[in-house]
C-alpha cells in the first residue's frame, strides 16, 4: 500500500445481525487498512462520527448516538472522501433512496434485495456504470459465496448464458435436503417444516419462505445481472403452502393443519424416490424465456441432490461451461453475509486506489 | 460508461491456443469497451500495433508481422496508456522479466505458473500491491473458474483458512475419475492412462502430468495468496509414475512398462472400493504445515467422487465456512482459460475507470 491510500468511508443503515457482524470484522481489519465507519443508523438513533478516532467511537455505540435523522445522516456521510453507503436492511423504503444517494456521489453495497428485484426503473439506475460511485450487491445471493461477481464475469467476457439453476433458500435448502434425501427414509413434510422451524431456519412464519417469494427475487436479480428483462411480477413462482392453509390467520394455525398435507407431499416424495430422485426447490434462469421458481425433482446423482444443511448451491451452464460450473456453500448468516458486504466494500476501495 | 473512459492496452506475449482464444474474445468484445490489442508477440515474430484502427491491424496478423524483438516491444508498450502484458507463454524465461515489466509500470496477466510457484523474492515482488500497476493471475488454477479471487476475498476479509483441498489438474482429474469411478468396474490403470493420453488430456509424456508438479505449483500458488511461506522445493509431492520407470527414455517405452504396475494401482483402487471410497490426485494448503499433493482416498459420498471428466474442484474450509464452499468445473481449456485472463484484464479496466 502507498502513502497516498484513499479511505473508504462506511454508513452502516440498520445494525441488526448482519451490520454488527460486519462492525466486528471492520474493527477486526484495523484502522490502516484503508476502511473505516464513518456513520451508523438504525429507526430511533444514529452516531455521526468526526475526527479521527473512528474506532473510540464505535466501542462507545450506542451510548454515544443522538436521535436518528436519515437526511442529516445521508449529508454527513456525503461530506466524506469516499462515501459507502452499507444497507443491512430488508426495507423497500430504504431502497428507495438509493437513487438519492447516487445522485449525492454516495456509493451503495447491500444484501437488500428490494431495490434490485422491484421496480426495472431502479435497477437500471443502479446498474448504470457511474464514475466513482459504485453499486454492489453481492451477498443479495448466497450471502458470501461469489455468485454475482462471477455472473457478471461470465457475461462481460462474453460466455453465453444457457441456463443458472440453484438452490438459493437456505431453509428451503434444510427443508428439502431433510425431507427428501437420497436413499432416506422420510419423515412426514409437516414434521419436516417443524425441524426446521425449531431450528431457527424459518421466518417466524414459515409460509414467508414456503411461498417462494425470497427464491424468486434472487432469481428476478441473477436474471437481470445476466440481461434479462425478467419482473417478479411476471415470473412464475411455486408456492409450496398449500392453498388451503394460505389463508390461516395465524403460523400456529398453519402448522396445527400441515399434516393434513403429508399424503399429497409424502407422494411426490416417494414417486420421485421410485425413479431415483429427489425434491429440490430450485430457481431458474433461463434466457429462452423458462425462468421461474419450482419444485422440482433431481436424480441421486445430481450435485443437488447430495447437498447438506441449508447450504446454497449455484449451477451455470453457458457457452464456455457446458458442464456447469458449480458454486456452493453457506448461503446465510450473519458473519458470511457480513463478509459478503465487506469483500464488496474492499472492491469499491480498489476501484479508488 | 463515461466519455473519459480510459483505454487498457494489451500485449499478447506467446499467442498459442489460449492466446488465440483471448484475441477471439477481445475481438468480439468491440472496440467500444475499454480494451484494445496494443502488440502480440512470439519467439519469431512479432506486431506493434499503431493508431486506432488495432482490429484490422490484428485481423491482417502475422502477415503485418516483423521480427521478434523484446526490448523493443516492451518499450512499445511502455508507450501506451494503461498498459498490460499478457504472458501465455509457461516461460520460465519470460516470468524472469516480470520485474522489469513491473518497472517499466506495465501491469500483468498471466495463467503462466512460473512466477508466482517458483523463487519467493519473485512473488512477493508481484504480490505486492503498486499503485496504477497490478498484477493477477487468476487462470493459474483452474483456468477462469473464480478460485484465486475468491481465497484473495476469503484473506482479505479477515477469514481463517483452516484448510484448502482440491483436484486441479485435469489430467489427474479424468485419469482417477476414469480409473476410481463410485461403484464401477475398473479399467487398469495402464490402460486407463492410454486413454487419457489418446483422450489429449495428457502431456506428450504422461510422466510430466503423473510426477505432480503442476498440481504441486498450483498447490504453492495457493498457499502464498493464503499468506503461507510455502515452496515448491520443500513441498511434499507424491510422484505416481513407479520409480522403477521415472528413468524410462522415451513416453513409449513408459507406456509398455506401465501393464507391469497395473497389480499394484489396482489393489489400491480395490482396497478403496472395500471400504466405499475412491481414489483421487488431490493438493492441499494447510497452514498446520502439512500441504502437500498426495494420491487419497475418499468416500463416495464426498464431492470429489462424483466429479465427472477432467472437471478441477476446490474446497476452501475456513472459520467462516466450516462446511466448505466449493466452486467446480472446467479447469483446463483455451476458452476458459482466456476467459480467466479476459476477467483479470477488466479487473484492472476498472481500477483505472
């Protein structure tokens, strides 16, 4: 590193699980490193750090912060040499001030999907190339693993995309790996939910991952990094929750009726079983016009099949690699998610140095 | 992009297979894009390519060609703006000049093994960071599989390697996948090694992929981008060719004595089969001091016993990842290879941009 080295300037927006796992690693890189935070809000506070001594001052949070004000906050953090502007939130509202943030020369790196899968409009204003304002988004998909990052290396040097198939839902990934292993013997599809439920896998209500919902909007945003003017509005989506149980009002409910459901799940588990297969529950880019989330039933064999845990897994097929190349690993948690964003942080850095 | 979108130039040293490949791909990715073709030179001839019009000047090569001539095809170079080298040569020779290269501010891509697996002085100095010159060299394992960007990410953000093993060289790779196959009944060995060789997935003597050392230099370029002082000349390498046949004079005369080792391969592979496990030519980085490349075994559940062709496969386990991440699939290939490169090149693109 040379004397000159530019330092990157961090606001973190919602220190939850992710934000302060990434607050740790930061700390952990040191002060010389070329990073440091300059700013973190959550809904009721913010600390807005001067001088130096940014790392005094973030041991000291939250005792030091002052009530929180998005507006100052953002012009804070526009009046730093390298602004990064770090959402940790899930919140459409907060996407929505992204194109605001651009405009004030502010760069963005987040695992918030909304303003990548939503509105076209927004995606293509943080796709746009901007000189020395920068867009990341890496841990959208698969929290660390290099997935994005390697899309967009595919595309830009020219390969072909074929077909991206994965398995992107880390509890759908439990789910399913436990529900229907090769050569298993399965326990019922309620129970099944339950484990991971009591595992901590789960939404507080399942059926906000059983209904495909967080599969689709990552296969919305691999869609669009890939060219394809692909809408989650559009895009074909399983819901796994049986339609009778989607109007319960409560999760307690849903989970008192599941079993209800075994039979009919128990089936497709064991049909597929017969030829050799197994149910996973994929999503699908596919440029022919096929892209969509389903449940969908893979041999023995399959890479997909011999996953374990609530690991992701990423297949491209393309041109160059008509054996795909295969990505997976961990694709939550808060320490890999944070590194995710850490590693985009450290990208924007190098692009100013 | 934006009007002051800065030019990288490129010159192609040892236009070969890969590099042939890269000018294909640098061509069809327009002149518009950041990236032009400034020379391409071999051991005979070469072409230092003038004003703007560099694609017909590259379409007419080597009939617009002069006499090969380093000294001044560096200078030729050093003229440009944003320049980088491309060395497709596997020269020990032309990584000698790395440093000179680097002096004269020209940055450099490689997939060429020589300068970062051999001398120690050599690496640091190409690993050390220089601003506006850089050096990468992902396509020296695993050609443009995204293997040595993502151990940078992994170090660079602060995760512990606990350990990395892979099966990097695709000629070992189809050979024990050919020979060790889950549940298959094996060729012998010999024959299996012929296959490869008339499959051309070996050298024009197998000995020189068998010996390990392009697996062992590959296995020391990864240790060193991990931070560990490892060298190739203190590294244990398991060399399969029998010792009785290392002193063979010809390839020919190798592949009629190798029936006579068939028993012995053969018993390993059967004493693997017994107890549910393969056998697979695999490097491992273990910064506990025990890298090596050694000729295991694994159980057929294991990723690695399922790979298929001559596929390379990588498994970083770190304190972030003790379930490993894993990324497969080509790693050998002109396509891929000058993909690898193509990706490196726009690496720097953008750090001028």
């Amino acid at each position: 590193m040379t004397a000159s080295l530019k330092f990157v300037n961090v606001g973190i927006i919602g220190p939850g699980l992710v934000g302060r796992a990434l607050i740790k690693q930061l700390m952990e890189f040191g002060a010389s490193n070329g990073v440091r935070i300059a700013g973190i809000i959550n809904s009721k506070s913010m600390l807005l750090i001067k001088g130096d001594d940014w790392e005094s001052a973030v041991k000291d949070w939250p005792n030091n912060s002052e009530t929180s004000n998005m507006q100052n906050f953002t012009a804070h953090m526009a009046s730093q040499a390298v602004p990064v502007m770090v959402d940790c939130t899930s919140s459409d509202a907060v996407a929505g001030q992204y194109p605001e943030w651009l405009s004030q020369k502010l760069s963005i790196v987040t695992p918030n999907k909304k303003g990548f899968s939503g509105d076209m409009k927004l995606y293509k204003t943080l796709s746009q190339a901007n000189q020395n304002t920068y867009v990341y988004h890496e841990a959208t998909v698969g929290a660390g693993l290099p997935i994005i990052s390697t899309l967009k290396s595919l595309v830009r040097t020219g390969d072909k995309i074929v077909k991206i198939e994965g398995i992107f839902s880390g509890t759908m990934s439990f789910l399913f790996n436990t529900f229907s292993a090769p050569n298993g013997a399965p326990e019922s599809f309620s129970k099944c939910v339950g484990i991971a439920k009591d595992s901590g896998y789960t939404e507080p209500d399942p059926r906000d991952d059983l209904n495909g919902m967080d599969v689709a909007r990552k296969v919305t945003i691999l869609g669009r990094v890939a060219g394809l003017d692909i809408s989650l509005d559009t895009l074909p989506v399983e819901n796994v929750v049986p339609e009778a149980l989607r109007s319960c009002q409560t999760s307690e409910e849903f989970m008192t009726k599941l079993p209800e459901f075994d039979e009919h799940f128990g089936k497709l588990n064991a049909e597929a079983a017969a030829r050799g297969e197994v149910l996973r529950y994929v999503g699908t880019v596919d440029p022919s016009g096929k892209s969509c989330t389903a449940l969908k039933a893979f041999p023995n064999t399959h890479p997909f099949a011999s996953l374990k845990g609530s690991d992701n897994i990423i297949s491209f097929i393309t041109e160059r690699y008509p054996v795909p190349l295969i990505v997976q690993g961990a694709g939550a948690g808060a320490d890999v998610t944070a590194a995710g964003i850490f590693s985009d942080i450290l990208a924007i850095s190098d692009r100013h140095n």
